[in-house]
C-alpha cells in the first residue's frame, strides 16, 4: 500500500501558525496572532452583525430596549 507523505508543518489549532512537526509541543502562542486568527475565523458572523442587529432593532423587543436605552441617558 501506498502511504501519504507527512507534511513537515501542520497549523495550531489555536492561532493558525506553521509549526514544525517536532517543536508543536513547545510552541506558545502570540495573543495578537491568536486575536487575529479568531477573527478569521468568525469572519462570516461578523459580516452579518450589521444585517441582524438592524433586524432586531425593527423587532419589538428591539423597539423597546432602544427606547429604554435612550430613556435613561
């Protein structure tokens, strides 16, 4: 049987960097680069953020925390 090279780098699961196959178990990730790869990540929901607050604004739940919020400033 024919077996698939290993790669010599894989992603971390946590921030996305190219780790080498032997240094994975200590490498520690940078929180900027983790931040950044998180939002990667939710990139699609945060693209539709605007679209469904503006829903919710329009619901009348939306209606009446909008009033609350602006009654008590």
């Amino acid at each position: 049987m024919f077996a698939f090279p290993q790669p010599h780098y894989m992603p971390c699961l946590d921030c996305g960097a190219s780790v080498a196959r032997g240094e994975a178990h200590s490498h520690v990730c940078e929180p900027e680069r983790r931040l950044d790869y998180i939002v990667f990540q939710l990139r699609g929901e945060l693209g539709r953020f605007d679209e469904q607050f503006a829903l919710y604004l329009e619901s009348p739940r939306g209606r009446f925390e909008a009033w609350y919020a602006a009654r008590r400033r």
